[in-house]
C-alpha cells in the first residue's frame, strides 16, 4: 500500500530537503507550499527523476477555511495522510515594544494555527488506520527564546505543547507526535546572520544543514520510531 506524505512549506529550505529524504518507493510525497509554484514543482520533478512519486499541493496553512476544503477533498479521494510534517513557517522579527499586531498574528497563525489547520482534518483518518506520524517543525528559540522573536518564539512554543498532548491522545492508536528543534541551519532565514556569531554560539562552531535536519525527520517517520512520541528533539550542534 502506498502511504502518502504530507510536508507544509516544501518548495525549498528544510522543507524540501525533508521532502526529497522521506520520497521512497513506498511513499507518494505531496509538496504543500503557498506561493512558491517554480520552486515547488522543481521539488516534485527532482523527486520523480528518481523514479518515485510526487506532486505539489497549493494551500496556506494559516487559512483554516482553505485547509479545510483542500485536505477533506483529499480524504475523500485517498483516505488520507499516513505521515504529516509539519514545516511551514514564517519569521516577523522585531523588538517586542515596537512589534506590529500584523507581525504578531501572521507569525501565531502560520506556525500554531497552521499546526491545528492541518492536523485537525487529518487525525481521524489515521485513527482509523490505526498507524501514523506527525512531526511537527519547532525550534530552539521556543526552548530558550530570542531577542526580537517573542511571536516566533511563542508559536513554536505552543506547537511543542500541543506535541506532547496529542502525542498522549493518540499513543494507544498507533500514532507517533514528535517535534523536531533545529538550531543555526543554513537556509534563507539565517543568511543574515554572522557567521561569527553562529560559531561562537554553537559548541559544534559551526550551522547545521538542512539535510541533517531530514534525516533525524526520516528518522522519526520510520517504522524504527515506533516506541517514540512526546519527543522534542533538538537538532542544535549543541546548543542546550
């Protein structure tokens, strides 16, 4: 049977890279991603030059009205997903006197909301099956906060407790919840950042990559995983 995969915000970055590592045999990838159309399609097409299955899916997580329609269509087409990773994400930083009410509730809804939106339509499905897992994409900021990040911090935050509580709902169905927490990773949202800062702050001296990161998510939506739910696993090169 072919298990279906879902990966929010896949079009590039960790997303992608978390996208091309769970493509198998086995396993029709779905590239969720909001605006990014090119750069969503070269994903599925890098995937299917491989030999294995892949297609995009259009959506904005942060539309729980958009999430609704598009993934119960799906349920009805396909029965729905058999692993969900939660990805999409999106930074607003400013010092928290001086933050917008915009930055404040598009950073809130996009990763906490997104993580409801997504999720709420697709649980039932796979307590049917009785077999599934969800990882859902946090970060070390919602461990340790950041400056100028209290809205990103606190979404992320609230993803890792929503984790834990519906990782205890759905242990007994056969239903693996982890988080995954990346540190410094090379993508577009720490190109800002000094390298400087990234080795003086990671006891590893250097930033992760994305594939790194993909491979403890492959990890976690293995069969290998099975007696593991409730985690956050930080992928930090050391930062505690």
């Amino acid at each position: 049977m072919t298990k279906h995969v879902l990966v929010t915000g896949a079009s590039r970055g960790i997303g992608a890279a978390i996208a091309r590592t769970l493509a198998a045999a086995d396993r029709h990838i779905w590239i969720n991603y909001r605006s990014s159309t090119v750069e969503a399609e070269a994903v599925a097409e890098s995937i299917q030059k491989r030999g294995w299955e892949a297609s995009t899916m259009q959506f904005d997580v942060s539309d729980r009205e958009a999430c609704a329609a598009i993934l119960t269509d799906f349920i009805e087409k396909y029965g729905g997903f058999d692993i969900v990773v939660n990805n999409a994400g999106i930074t607003a930083d400013a010092p928290f006197p001086g933050m917008e009410d915009e930055q404040w509730d598009s950073v809130i809804q996009t990763s906490l909301g997104g993580f409801y939106n997504v999720c709420r339509p697709l649980v039932m499905p796979m307590i049917r099956k009785r077999w599934g897992r969800i990882v859902n994409m946090t970060s070390i900021a919602a461990l340790h906060g950041n400056r100028g990040q209290s809205n990103y911090a606190a979404a992320k935050a609230g993803v890792i407790g929503a984790t834990k509580s519906l990782a205890r709902e759905l242990a007994s169905r056969g239903i693996c919840v982890n988080a995954v927490a990346p540190g410094f990773i090379d993508t577009e949202m720490t190109e800002q950042i000094s390298r400087d800062l990234i080795r003086q702050s990671v006891p590893m001296g250097r930033a992760g990559t994305v594939q790194e990161v993909a491979n403890v998510v492959e990890f976690l939506c293995s069969d290998g995983a099975s007696y593991v739910t409730g985690e956050v696993i930080n992928v930090s090169g050391g930062i505690i």
